[in-house]
C-alpha cells in the first residue's frame, strides 16, 4: 500500500507496532504480567519469540524492580508492563522505588477502552493521575498513531539527564487498531543540551584551585558517579590529588573496594573513619550525591569545617538539603574529567595518618569482634557476608534486600567491577531483593549474581522463586535468618526499652520451599559449616538458596542516631 507522498504503507496493529518500536530502543529484555486489556499485546507476543525475551514474574511489583535490577546492573533502560487497575497500581511501589534512585525506566500499562474511560469500568484506574509525582513523565495513549513517537519518547525522557521512571498508558483500542508503522526515533534539543558554558568553564578553575589549595581534602562518590559512567574520571582525581574517597550506599563499587584511596562508606551505618572525615575535612567533592539525611546526619552539624564542591546533573539538588560552596551543574563524568587533569598531587601525611586511626579504632571495636568466633558456634550476619565476599573475590554482583541485611551486605561485601552493588536506596523496599536479582542476572547473564536477604523481605517477594524456576534463572541466595525483623528490632532495643512489639517471626522451612521450587539448597546453623556451605553455593550449577541462621540480637554499629552528627555514632548497645 503507498501513502499519499508515495511512500510505502506499512500497516499494523498498535500492539505490532509497540513491540517494534521497543526492538528500535535497543529492548531484548521485558518483565511483565498478562491481564485483560493487555491480551493484544500479549497475543503479539507470541510472534515476537526470539526477539524480545519476556520474563513472567509472579507479581507486577516484581516486574518493576526485576527492571530497576536490570537496568542498575546494565546502565540501560529497564521495561516493566502490566494490565490495567490492581496490575498497573501494582507497579507503584517501583515505580517510586526508581524516582528515588534515579533508575532509568520505562513502565508501560493496558487501560480500558477510549469510550469506556472514565466510567468507573472493570479494571479502570487512573494510573497517569496516580503516578505523575513519581515519574519524570506520564502519558495516557489513545490512538494507535500516538504509539511509536510516545514510546520513543519515554525512552529519551527515562535515559536523559538525571535518569527515573516514566509510565506510558495505552488504551486496549490502541493496542488494536491499525496503524501505519514509521518508526523515527524521537530527538529532543531540550532534553540533550550540552551544560558545559564559558560559566562552568570558569567554575571548574575555581574548583581546581580550591582542591590544590586544601590540606584534608575528600570525596564522596554518589550513585551519579555510577550513571554518568564516571567512575574513571572520579578515580583519576583522587590518584592525581591523592584525594581520600569515600562512598554513599547508592555509590558504592563506582571505586574497587581494594584501592588504597577507598575508605569506606558514609553516614548512618557507614564506617568510622569517613564519618570522622567528614566533621574534620577542609574540602569536600561531592559528586552525584543529593545529601540524604541517611548520609548526613544532623545537617545543622554537617561538615563544619569544610567547603563544599557539589557536582550534580539535577540543579534542584543544590542546596537543597546542604548549603554548598560551588554547585556544578552538568554531567559527572565531563566536569570530573575536566577537573582531574589539573589537579596537583599532595602527600597529606597528617589527613592520612588521622584517617588510619579511625580505620584501626573500627576494626579493634567492631569489625574483629564480629569476625572472632563464638564459643558456641552462632554465626554473624558479617562472618557470613565475608566468607561470600572472600571466596568471590569481590567480582559477583552483590544485591540487597533492604534492613540489617543490606547494611552488612554494604559493609563486607567486596566491589571489584564497576555496578555491582544493586540496592533500594531512597526509598527502602523491603521486597526489592529477589526480584532485582534477577533483573540483574538477566542483564549480565554471565555474572555471578548473590542476593543477600533477611528472612523478613524475603518473604515479601517468595513468590518470584516461581520466575527462577521458570525461567531456569541461575542466581545465588544467602537467606541470613534471625527470625527477627532485624532492623526494626534494632531500633526497639536502642531507643524504646527492648519492647519487641510485632518483630519477632515465626518462619517456614525455607528447605521444603526451595525443594518445592527445585532449586538446591542447604541451611547451616554453626560457624564451622559456613565456608563449607558458602563454597557450595557458589559453585552450584544452577540457583541455589543458603540458609544462614545467625544471632538472633545482632546489631549494626556503627550506627549515627536520629537527629545526631555523622562524629556522635552509637559502637555498641551500650553506649
């Protein structure tokens, strides 16, 4: 058939033309969940075999964090879809999960027929409405002819700037009708401006010179740092300066846990020394970080001595939170890159000696006491995340649920390559863990991917052990068993009198579950079995779930308090 210009007609249906235009952004990987209005597009599926892969999940809500795992572990943009009403309202708790860490996707869900919008129809819910203050864009389609430019678009938007979630709605109509498929990829000068000005040119002199002319200088490595692809650029500063680095939880892997400028973790549980850092430093480069209270602490009694340098992509971040000294607007990896050629090497004996003996004060008063065996065999949730670290080498891909076990996870876990460590951030979400395992493994298939899980968040999401099966997805889970949900517990210990109300759980056999999902398994309960049992996870063939019961009591320390600067941690229940 040929169009009025003469060209040739290539007529489809919306749902055809949906699954071609994602093929066009470069998708091989989708997560989702049938339903009613979202049959046509299920039902173009079947054609597209070999094409697109699609993983069923068991739950949509696993769909959109299987994304977020996929996208944090590939740096492209994650795809979740769903049905209309309760499968699309099922994707929310991602859907903001993905706004807070800034992960690049694109969720796209069935609604009711045109006609029938706004009726109040079978499955009919709002989900623009719902989901417009946590997405960078949302969009209801209702014409087969909106589909391709729409789509395309959400992709630009979801991948631009600071990256985050986008939600495309179409109605079932859409997904039916004819349309003439033209696939052009949507472009905007907008969205792909260039920030580096003669302003900025003059901004990044001034931060030369003041990080030439600090004594007890430090970086902080954010999750911006992972996005922008900066990760050399960021190491080249600190060697050149012999700059001290330090990371958030978001940020954590953009530098290899081995290299002697890395110090650590900041803020709430982060380790002693860059916590002490931060209240002594002159000078702080903080970059692609958006100054969380979890990373702050107090912000009345943040960094009092230091300036602050803060390089970010998203101008509402500054001073936001923190008043900063020289905000630099634009792309990490072009501002640090253009900051680490003229940086002057200094030797700072003092800031590295004053460094070195917080990092020998947090291995003598915590870490050695928590890797010194206990008389009566239990285990520590670091013991076991060590042992997994050691005899990986620090070269899996490390996720977290969220709670006592991502912090240890955090903590001794070891990062040699560059994105991996996969976490809820922002946002918390007890549940994220398995699913985003999966996402992540299903992006870089020939990665080691461990989860590290409690038995309360685990529990949130068992049902995707169901994808796993499935799918035949091979990755590796260390179930740290307290019985207890453990941070909670923590906090019910320290500031509310030991009142345990409602933390305590009373667990299934997690064996007979992996069985039933025939996925090898193995539950240890004394420290001599655990590298054992570690090594045999690790060389399973397939996915393989270890159970780790450790101390029922065991808390995270350090620990920053509510409301307390990042120098006045708590070491011990005690004190």
């Amino acid at each position: 058939m040929i169009n009025c210009k003469g060209a040739m007609k290539n007529i489809v249906k919306g749902s055809e033309a949906l699954l071609q235009t994602l093929i066009e952004e470069g998708v091989s990987t989708i997560f989702g969940y049938p339903g009613g209005t979202m049959i046509p597009l299920y039902d173009e599926l079947y054609n597209f075999k070999g094409k697109i892969n699609h993983i069923l999940v068991r739950h949509e809500q696993g769909a959109v964090h299987a994304a977020e795992g996929y996208a944090r572990a590939t740096g492209k943009v994650g795809v979740a879809i769903a049905t209309s009403g309760p499968g699309a309202t099922n994707l929310v708790t991602g859907i903001v999960d993905a706004y807070m860490d800034s992960t690049p996707l694109v969720c796209i869900t069935a609604q009711v027929n045109l006609d029938k919008l706004g009726t109040d129809f079978f499955q009919e819910a709002d989900i623009v409405g719902i989901t417009i203050p946590a997405t960078k864009w949302s969009y209801q389609i209702t014409k087969a002819s909106e589909i391709v430019g729409i789509v395309s678009k959400a992709f630009c938007i979801a991948s631009s700037g600071r990256p985050g979630p986008v939600l495309v709605s179409i109605t079932k109509n859409a997904l039916v009708d004819d349309v003439d498929y033209q696939y052009v990829r949507y472009t905007s000068s907008r969205l792909n401006k260039q920030f580096f000005k003669t302003k900025l040119e003059v901004e990044i002199s001034e931060a030369v010179r003041m990080i030439n002319n600090a004594e007890r200088p430090m970086i902080i490595a954010g999750h911006g740092v992972i996005l922008s692809g900066a990760e050399r650029e960021l190491l080249e500063l600190a060697e050149r300066g012999n700059i001290p680095v330090v990371s958030t939880l978001m940020g954590l892997s953009a530098v290899s846990s081995n290299h002697p400028l890395f110090m650590g973790m900041v803020g709430m549980h982060g380790n002693v020394a860059p916590n002490k850092m931060t209240q002594q430093s002159d000078l702080i480069v903080a970059a692609g970080m958006r100054f969380s209270d979890r990373v702050t602490g107090n912000t009345e009694k943040y960094a009092p001595n230091a300036k602050i340098i803060h390089i970010d992509i998203d101008k509402a971040e500054f001073n936001k939170n923190v008043k900063v000294d020289l905000p630099l607007w634009g792309d990490a990896r072009g501002i640090l890159g253009k900051i680490a050629p003229e940086v002057k090497f200094n030797e700072r004996k003092e800031w590295f000696s004053f460094i070195n003996e917080y990092l020998e004060k947090e291995r003598k008063m915590i870490i050695n006491k928590l890797m010194k065996h206990d008389p009566n065999g239990m285990i520590s949730m670091a013991q076991a995340v060590d042992c997994v670290a050691r005899l990986s080498g620090g070269e899996a891909i490390i996720v977290t649920d969220v709670g006592q076990n991502q912090m240890f996870g955090a903590r001794y876990s070891k990062f040699n390559g560059e994105r991996s460590f996969i976490t809820s951030g922002g946002l918390g979400t007890m549940g994220y863990g398995l699913p985003a395992s999966i996402g992540a493994k299903m992006g870089v298939p020939d990665k080691e991917v461990v989860l590290i899980t409690g038995d309360g968040g685990f529990q949130m999401s068992i049902q995707e052990l169901g994808t796993i099966l499935q799918s035949q997805i091979k990755i590796k889970i260390l179930l740290l068993n307290n019985s207890y949900l453990g941070m909670v517990r923590q906090w019910q210990q320290l500031f509310y009198d030991k009142r345990y109300s409602f933390t305590e759980m009373i667990n299934p056999d997690f064996m007979k579950i992996a069985q039933a999902y025939n996925i090898a398994s193995r539950k240890i309960e004394h420290c001599s079995e655990l590298e054992e049992g570690v090594k045999e996870m690790l060389s399973s063939e397939g996915s393989f779930l270890l159970e780790v019961v450790v101390k029922r009591e065991e808390n995270v320390f350090p620990m920053v308090p509510s409301g307390a600067s990042l120098d006045e941690s708590i070491y011990n229940a005690d004190n």
